[in-house]
C-alpha cells in the first residue's frame, strides 16, 4: 500500500477522507474509482489482515485460553489491535457513571476501524425506518426515503459480499436479483429455535452477513457497479478473483487473510490503491477542520502520532468518517470567529441526539440439545438465521407500551470449546468434580443458547455529547464528555425482549439461566455498549435543525462532508453499518458530479 509521509505525499488532493473504516472506506473506494485523488487519514496504526489474522489458532495456544481482559475485552484473537471501550492516552468524560446514564464509547485505533472485528450482521434499513416521525409523531423523518438509497444497498451488497435471503416480510426489504449470496446451512439449534418459535408466531429467517459462501461473480458484477468505466471493471474483476469463499476454519472477528469477509482493509482499500488514486496516512490524529476566507473547508490539521509534529494538508473537499463521536469531536473543535461553537453548527446540533441500539440478553439451557454427537459447528461464525421485528402492526395500533421495536440475533451449537467451557454449570449441576464433572461437561457441552435483543432508540434531548471544557487527551485535544439517557419506550421495549427469550426457550423445553427482568431499567445495556452509536450531526431538510442534507453535504460549508453514523436521523432496529456504506457511497456520487460541474 502506498503509505506517504511528509517527504512523499501530494502538496494537495481532490478529496480528504478522515477514517478507514466502513464509511471512510466507502468514500475512498468511490472516489477513487472515478478517478479523484484521495488522501486518507487514519488515527491509527497500520493494519494488514493477510498477515496478522491469527487463523487455524485454537483457543488453547493463547494466553488466557483466548480470554478477554480489560486490555482485550472481546479475546486476545480479537483483531482490534489497538483501541476499545478504553484507549491509554486518549481519555473521554460521562456527565454520570450511573448506569442509567452512562456511555461506554469503542473506538479502534487502526487501519479499517471497527470494520477489522465487528459482527458482520448487515441489515437493510426499511421505509417505515426512513420516516419514523410520520409513522408514530416521534424523533425525526429522514429527507430521504427507502426508494432514494435502496441502489446504494444492491451496490454495497453486489461489492462486499453479503449472505441471506429474500422473504417478503414487512419492512424488511428483498434485495434486487444477484445481489445475495446464498445463506449457510443453520446449526442444528438453529432449527429448533426456528421450530419452536413459529409456534408462538415469531419469523425466523436466514440472517444477512457479509461474509462470502461462494465466489464472488467477477464476471458480471463490476459493470453492475461500474457502468461505462472499463479501467474500475477491469481493477474489481481482478481483486473479487482474489476473495476466497468463506472455509468456517476461523471466527470473522479475528479478521480474514482469505478475504472472505468484509473488512474495509481487504475489500475497499486494495482496489482503490490499485487505481492509482488513494495515498493512505496512518497515525495521523486529526483534530480540526481549517477554513478560507471564502467560507470553505481549506484543509485538515492533525498530529504526526509517532513524531508528535503538527501538520496541515489541503483539499477541495474534506470528507469526515471517522466514526459518528470522532467526526463531532473535530467539528466541535474546529472553531473560529465564524464558527464559535464548532464547524458547520449554525443550528446548535453538533454533537445532539446520540443513539445507540437498545440491547438486552438471556440465555438458558436445552436438554433435547444434551449428548450430541460430536460435530463440527463452527459454522459463518454466528447468526446463520435471526429474528426480524414481526410486531409491527400490534405496536402500530397502540398495544405494546413502547413505539419501537428490535430484532433478535441468537447462538448455540458445538462450536471450538474456550476457555469458559465447563465454566458456571453450578446451576445445572449443583456442583461437581472428578470423573462426575467430566461427564456433566460433555453432557452439557453444546446445549446453550443465547438470545441478544437489537432495538431502536428514539433521539431524545438528554442523549448528546460536547467538548469537555477541561479535559484534554495526550496530544492536548479536547476530549468529549458525553450525556446520556434512556426514555420509558427504550426501557419497556428491553423488558419485552426479555420476557420474548425466556417465552422462546421455555418453548424449546429449555431452562432459563436467571431470572428474566421485567424492570427495563435493569434489562437494558448501558449506551455505547452496543457499538452502534450514530447521531451527533443528523441530516434534515431544514438547516436550522440538523447538520447536513440529504447528500451528507454540511449546511454551512459546501465541501464538507459527513459520511459515517453521524448523519443518522434515526437508529433503527437493524445494525447501522450497511446503511453508513450506502449512504457514503451515495454521497460519493454526489460530491464526484458536483466536482466535474466544477462546483466543488
């Protein structure tokens, strides 16, 4: 990859983009595919999967057995080298440490961001999502419909790679022909829940992944996405023949040194740096936003990381994706006359209506899973089928208590034994050892399921983050402090998916493990802990309140642009990924026509 440093890269670009991951990798490969010059820079440090994913590996060969720590918190094969809910030198402040309003936020210092080791899952938002105010007088309507994106979801899907089916349900939409792969076969507990729960009149359907089940087709495929541009047909045909399908040896959150999943890394970057277009900068910590005379975005000034230098670049457009708090940080601190409470924040809502998904779990246990034979059930790595919201007429019509609903993401099976395998059976054994315990080990191994609520958070004036007025991080930015808080529809919807587990395992003839919580307080996750927050520069139609337009274009300056989660009017049900590529690829298009108009 042509990584620049001071001496080797360009005096100025077309395009900066702030962020590797899904959206800053999005925009990059756009961009660069039409021809503009791209500089992308990313906080943090160099990341190549094809060498560093620790594949074939057992749990047994790593420290802890694989065990997550405070350093670690999702294992030590975990492919976030660097970064997490905690990053030395780079401090975040809560307003409250109080469950009920506290933040976590994650963040992954390293080439690709979160898309190295995040769970793939990539659901299409649906009409209802795009206009949630119209539908129950609550939060925002987007200025867009399902109709203007849904291209953008067949071109992401046709590029990444995704797996799932389509099933005609409502508000979850079909993809166009040709753009799903086909689904893995379900585990064996798979089907019993999806047995017991259509007894109880609960959908379950193969979920959507972006993991590859076969090979791509290079054939066809890049003049999907490509019209008329025979140098990126050519580029793509040539990188999707070196995309191996998927071979369920190794768990996605590791990486991929075959390519099989989606990681920006090793789907964004390769074609776009053999177009001749991107130069790439690691460690380099953005922290402002410049302005000209004329009211446009000159620039970006970061921190060399490794030197400790301050350095300037200059653009004619500045794309912001450096995840939804990281983009609002650098806008809140970019200020100047103009702008004295942060870049393009003429509405006071940089930094406003902060979601994450509501998120609740159960587990329990299942004697018709007891005593398998042995099997391998490693699998896609999780979530070969879920659960779609089914509930959307009853809560339309008033009878559920809360306004928005969730899906539903389950696991179980006789995947790779860890560290935790004989771990907490006390309360099926009473206690055992010896010979006894052995036994009750293979007896039980394989038998759990496990249930994860999914839902939406309605954007509320309590949940928002903004500039800490004393804290700084060790490069002597200001850091966020964050403010958060749950409404009673959050709260309620997280007792819902409790009671919906227990009722789901319980119909599997199974024991709950715990007792399920009817006090949402207590059921739902503390914010952040999802990953999935979004928000803090919403798009509108009204510059007076919200950040940007429909194209991700700041109301207040013209050539800068917001491409990741902030964006988000909304935080549907379904995980927020998918949705920040297609509308970073959207934007793309926007800002390459606006540039041969010579308007940017």
């Amino acid at each position: 990859m042509p990584f620049v440093s001071d001496e080797t890269q360009r005096s100025a670009y077309d395009v900066i983009v702030v962020g590797s991951g899904a959206a800053g990798g999005q925009s990059a490969y756009t961009l660069c595919m039409d021809g503009a010059r791209v500089l992308m820079l990313e906080a943090g440090r160099k990341y190549v999967p094809e060498s560093e994913t620790p594949m074939f590996q057992t749990p047994d060969s790593a420290p802890l057995a694989a065990a997550g720590t405070p350093e670690k918190p999702f294992g030590f094969y975990d492919a976030t080298v660097d970064g997490g809910w905690q990053v030395p030198g780079e401090p975040y402040a809560r307003a409250s440490e109080e469950d009920a309003g506290r933040f976590e936020w994650w963040r992954a210092r390293m080439l690709g961001g979160r898309t190295n080791h995040w769970g793939r899952i990539s659901l299409r938002n649906g009409p209802y999502d795009f206009k949630p105010h119209s539908r129950d007088g609550l939060g925002f309507d987007w200025p867009i419909g399902y109709s203007d994106i849904a291209p953008y979801y067949d071109k992401v899907e046709l590029l990444i790679g995704v797996y799932g089916s389509n099933e005609g349900l409502e508000n979850t939409p079909d993809s166009s022909p040709g753009c799903l792969l086909p689904p893995p076969r379900p585990l064996v507990s798979d089907l019993l829940v999806a047995q017991r729960a259509k007894r109880l009149g609960i959908p379950v359907i193969p979920g959507h992944r972006a993991v590859l089940t076969q090979p791509l087709d290079f054939a066809r495929t890049p003049a999907r996405l490509h019209p008329g541009n025979l140098t990126a047909q050519k580029i793509l045909a040539a990188d999707m023949r070196n995309r191996a399908a998927c071979i369920w040896a190794t768990p996605c959150g590791r990486g991929c040194a075959i390519r099989a999943n989606y990681q920006s890394t090793t789907v964004h970057l390769p074609p776009a740096l053999a177009r001749g277009n991107l130069d790439i900068r690691t460690d380099a910590m953005v922290y402002e936003v410049t302005l000209g005379r004329d009211g446009r975005a000159s620039g970006v000034s970061f921190i060399d990381r490794i030197t400790g230098k301050q350095r300037h670049v200059t653009a004619r457009v500045v794309v912001l994706a450096a995840s939804a708090c990281e983009s609002v940080r650098i806008l809140l601190n970019s200020r100047s006359a103009q702008f004295p409470q942060g870049l393009a924040n003429s509405s006071g809502k940089v930094g406003r209506y902060l979601m994450d998904t509501v998120g609740s779990s159960l587990g329990g246990q299942v004697p018709l899973l007891e005593s398998l034979p042995p099997l391998n059930e490693d699998a896609a790595g999780g979530d070969q089928m879920y659960v779609p919201w089914w509930l959307y007429q009853e809560q339309h019509a008033g009878k559920l208590g809360f306004a928005r609903g969730y899906h539903i993401e389950f696991g179980g099976g006789r995947r790779m034994p860890g560290h935790d395998t004989g771990a907490g059976l006390e309360w099926l054994t009473g206690g055992s050892f010896g010979t006894k315990f052995k036994q009750d080990v293979r007896r039980y191994y394989g038998s759990f399921v496990d249930f994860d609520g999914r839902g939406e958070m309605i954007p509320n004036d309590q949940s928002f983050c903004e500039i800490d007025p004393g804290l700084k991080d060790k490069w002597g930015i200001p850091v966020l402090r964050f403010h958060w808080g749950w409404s009673e529809h959050e709260r309620r919807q997280a007792a819902h998916m409790q009671k919906t587990f227990a009722d789901i395992i319980e119909a599997m003839g199974g024991r709950v493990q715990g007792v399920p919580q009817t006090d949402g307080a207590r059921a739902i996750a503390p914010g952040g802990s999802i990953i999935h927050e979004v928000g803090g520069a919403i798009m509108g139609a009204d510059p007076g309140t919200s950040v940007t337009d429909q194209w991700c274009q700041t109301w207040d300056v013209k050539n800068l642009f917001v491409t990741d989660g902030a964006v988000f009017a909304s935080n549907a049900d379904k995980n927020p990924t998918l949705t920040i590529m297609a509308l970073a690829w959207r934007a793309a298009d926007h800002i390459l026509e606006r540039m041969r108009r010579k308007e940017l």
